[in-house]
C-alpha cells in the first residue's frame, strides 16, 4: 500500500510544480520552457533512462510472465478503444489512434517502478512491461502515427520510410541497446555510467513537470464534444485492462499471489506522459490525451488501492 501512495505522490508534487510554474511565469517564458524540454525528453533523458534501466536487470526475469501478458493486455484494451471510436464515434484515424494508445500505454515508469519496488518486491514488473511498451507496443502506435501525420499533411504517406523512423526512434534504440548491455553482462565505465544514469533518471521529473505546464494552458474536459471519447479510453484504461490482466493471468497463465498482483496492479496504472509526448511530436490531437492522462491518474489511485486490496500481499 506505501508503494501505491508513493508512486502517485510523485506525480501529484511535481506536475503540481509545473502548474505553478505556469501560473506564476510570463507565458512566453512557459511556452519556451515546453518547446525546449519536449525534444531534451525525447531525443535525450527518456532513451539515457531506458539504456540504465534495462542494463541492470536480469533478461530472463525481464522476459517472464510479465511481458505476455502485457502485450496481449494492451492489445486487447487498444483493440477495444479503436473499434469504438471507429464504429460508433465516427472518429478520424488520427483521433483513434491517438486514443488507443491513451487507453493501453501505461505510467511504468515514474508510478510503476515505486508500486513494483514497494509492493511488489521488486522492479521486474514495471521494467518488463517498460521494455513491452518500448520495444513492441511504442513502435506500431508509432508507425500509425507518422502515417496519420502524413495523411494530415499534403504529401502521400510513404509507408517504408514511416516504419523505419518509428522503429528507429531514439527510445527504442536505447531500450535495444540496454538489452544488449544486459545480455553481455557489461556496463561502461563508473566515470561515463555514472553521467548517464543521472541524465537519463531526470528523464520521469522533467515528463510530471512538462506535463504540469501543459495543464496550466488546457483546462481538463475544455472539449465537451470528447467527453465521450474520454469516458471510453478511461473505461478501458481503468476498468477493462486491469480486468483483461486479471483473466489472462489467472486463467490464461494460471498466476497467483504476488504475480498476480505485479501484473494486474501494473495493468491498472494510469496513461502513461509519454503519450502526450508522442502525439505531439508527431502533431497529431493531443487534447483527447491529456484529457484522458489527467482523468486516469485520479481515477487510477482507488483502482489501484481495490486491486492492492484484493490481491496483494
């Protein structure tokens, strides 16, 4: 339970250090704050963080059942929010896909790695269903996002060159990278790791700070016309994918105890900050993202204090 309060203080302090930020600073110096830490995450902190990461951890616990079901879970949740948006909102490609990540793509990171520390026991949960995000989830989200950016824009979109970049966007990389490290047993020198495991772990407060700044402009729920949308992603999020873990561990993987709990706990976290980061390097709609990134993380808490509840230790 100390590790559920922790994870979400985290990100309550900070992001409210941002809002401050925001309200007490000249808009322009805020919007020049934003335009230059979203590259620094993405192209710097975010892939430094991912390459200590995953060198640290042992690659057959990283690969166990937590990365399985991970994926089929994310799938499912993702299936579930594109084929209603699609269907029944009448959503464009962009919206949806957008969507569909917001409602499968959960906070490992800054709110999963205390959970799994303090709760769970340990840092495999959340490092797992990192690198299942990074390595095989993040890519395809990825790909439809450049083609939709594309079909946005004038130019035809050019399908092979699209992959490409999504497959070799930095996070990735560096994820790859640390697998390789790990797989080898070997990490650089004291004097160079030591810099980049500094650089890389203000990669989480910089993501709930920028994150913070973003809210201070856009009021949650400003579009009433989303409010559907929002209630949809957050059903999935909060409501199906924890209960989709729940049947594939139990069932499907015949989990119990404290695996049980790593993988619907992590499964119940809420939309991860890197999917505002995301859309908005691509320019696609990011306000469905916030919306339902702000709405997750409220709402998460009790989720996860049920399902600490029920099936923790």
């Amino acid at each position: 339970m100390e590790g559920v309060l922790l994870g979400f203080s985290i990100v309550l302090v900070i992001a409210g250090i941002g809002l401050l930020a925001a309200a007490l600073l000249p808009r322009a110096t805020t919007a020049l704050i934003q335009q230059g830490l979203t590259p620094a995450i993405y192209y710097v902190t975010n892939p430094l963080l991912m390459v200590v990461l995953v060198a640290e951890i042992d690659l057959g616990t990283l690969m166990g059942v937590y990365a399985p079901v991970a994926l089929v879970t994310a799938v499912v949740a993702g299936g579930c929010y594109a084929l209603g948006s699609w269907l029944v909102l009448k959503r464009t490609a962009g919206q949806t896909a957008v969507g569909a990540m917001a409602s499968s793509y959960v906070n490992a990171g800054n709110i999963g790695l205390p959970i799994a520390i303090y709760a769970v026991g340990g840092s495999a949960p959340a490092v797992s269903v990192l690198v299942t995000q990074l390595l095989l989830i993040a890519p395809v989200y990825l790909t439809v996002f450049g083609w939709c950016s594309r079909q946005a824009g004038s130019s035809q979109p050019r399908l092979g060159r699209t992959v490409l970049r999504s497959v070799a966007n930095p996070v990735t990389v560096a994820t790859a990278a640390g697998a390789v490290l790990a797989l080898v047993d070997w990490v650089p020198p004291e004097a160079i790791w030591t810099p980049m495991d500094m650089l890389g772990r203000a990669s989480i407060p910089l993501l709930l700070f920028l994150f913070g700044l973003s809210l201070a402009s856009q009021r949650p729920f400003r579009d009433r016309a989303l409010v559907p949308d929002i209630a949809w992603g957050s059903f999935i999020k909060l409501i199906l994918m924890p209960l989709t873990a729940w049947l594939l561990g139990h069932y499907a993987w015949g989990l119990q105890g404290m695996e049980l709990f790593g993988v619907v706990a992590m499964a119940a976290l809420p939309t991860a900050q890197n999917v505002f980061l995301f859309s908005s390097q691509f320019r696609l709609p990011n306000l469905l993202v916030r919306d339902i990134v702000f709405t997750s993380a409220v709402l998460s808490l009790p989720v996860i204090l049920v399902v600490a509840i029920l099936l923790g230790p």
